[in-house]
C-alpha cells in the first residue's frame, strides 16, 4: 500500500485485558512513531523508533505500555492490564528519518476503547 | 462517529472566503513546523510544512507564515472549500523525532 496502515481500525476491550495495535509504516521508511490522541486534543508522543531500536520512548505512560519493531518494519504497540483512561485513538506515523526529510505520515488510527 | 476537536476553537467562514488559522508554539529551539489537516475519524494528513530558516512558505491554496519572533504560525488558505472543512493543527520538531503538536482549530466552511 502506498501509505501507513494500521490493524485494527476498532478495538473494544474489557478492564484489565491486553491488546495489541499493529502499524505498517510506508515502505522504505526507517522512523516509525506512535502517538495517541484522546477526544478534543492533538496527537502526544509515546514512542519513536529508529531501524528496530526503540530512540525516544519518553512519552510512554508507564510500564503497562510497551512497543517493538523486530525486523525494521511492522511495528506492534502492546498495552498490558488495560484501563478505561488508556481509551484514545492510536496513531502511527513514519517517516524518511533523515535530516531534511523528517515530514511525518500519519494512518487512520486504532479507536481502542476499554469498559 | 468520532468527533476530533469536541470543544477546539472553531473558525467559521464563507465558501470562497480565504481562511487564517493562528497557531503559537513552544520552544524556540524547534526548527521545523508542519500543518496537518485532520477530518473525523481519519489521521492527521500533512499540509505543508516549513523550516526555521524560513518565514513564508507557499503551496497549492495554501501558504504558511512563520514569526520567530514572537513563535508563532498561521496557515493561509484562499479561497476556501467546503471540502477544507476539518481540525487543523501545527505541530513543531525538533529534529527527526517527535512532533509537539498545538491545540487545533476546528474550521468549518458554509456555502
């Protein structure tokens, strides 16, 4: 596909159970980010991977909250022992990684929403 | 279904109109701003962007202004289309890592 996609669009969960959202950043890209949005608010920073490393993962909430990128590519973000304030959409991004190609590119999101 | 930008400042203008969305950022050492355009239940999707060594950018019915001075930015867009009609937010980098996204505008267009 040509842009970021992400599985899957919608995901209901119970308090205290644990899901995964998958990304698949645009090919050839080597940055991957994820965000997450909730209701009336921009998009805030959880985790930036650069290759399979994780770079920058200041902005994830606590221990519960945990992201992998193995081969490069696909990336998974795993919320453990989840709770209703983890309800936000989630949104993956990737990019060039390069300096003067940083320019992000968004996928439609994960709405998670947790009872 | 989803509604971005429940209680955002909300711009109202007229089809045809040329349109001015205000953004102020945060950190003075950012040297790369973008626009995202984002419509309910979709993800952000990239507008323009600009560096810090710039202060006006054009493209397509849109251009963006950027006032180091005061940090601040506007997105232009002319001759506005019902189409156009979303949440708008900046966002400032740092470098090829995180976005710091500002509070969005939601812009509605009237025929």
């Amino acid at each position: 596909g040509a842009g970021v996609s992400q599985t899957p669009s919608n995901k209901v969960t119970e308090k205290g159970k644990y899901v995964e959202l998958r990304c698949d950043p645009i090919s050839g890209h080597t940055a991957l980010y994820w965000y997450r949005q909730s209701l009336g608010q921009g998009p805030e920073f959880l985790i930036y991977f650069q290759g399979t490393g994780a770079a920058d993962d200041s902005g994830l909430p606590n221990d519960r909250f945990f992201a992998v990128r193995p081969e490069g590519s696909v990336s998974t973000l795993k919320i453990q022992r989840t709770e209703r304030g983890d309800s936000a959409v989630y949104l993956c991004a990737s990019s060039q990684g390069l300096a003067g190609e940083e320019t992000q590119y968004f996928g439609p999101g994960t709405r998670l929403l947790v009872l | 279904g989803e509604s971005v930008g429940l209680h955002l400042p909300t711009l109202s203008v007229q089809e045809g109109d040329n349109s001015i969305i205000n953004c102020a950022y945060s950190n003075s050492a950012s040297d790369y701003f973008i626009w995202y355009k984002q419509e309910s239940g979709k993800g952000p999707q990239f507008i323009i962007d600009i560096r810090s060594n710039m202060d006006k950018r054009q493209g397509q019915r849109v251009t963006v202004l950027l006032n180091k001075t005061v940090k601040h930015l506007s997105l232009q867009i002319a001759a506005t289309q019902p189409g156009d009609s979303a949440v708008y937010f900046c966002a400032e980098n740092m470098g090829a890592d995180k976005l710091i996204f500002g509070t969005g505008t939601r812009l509605q267009v009237f025929p």
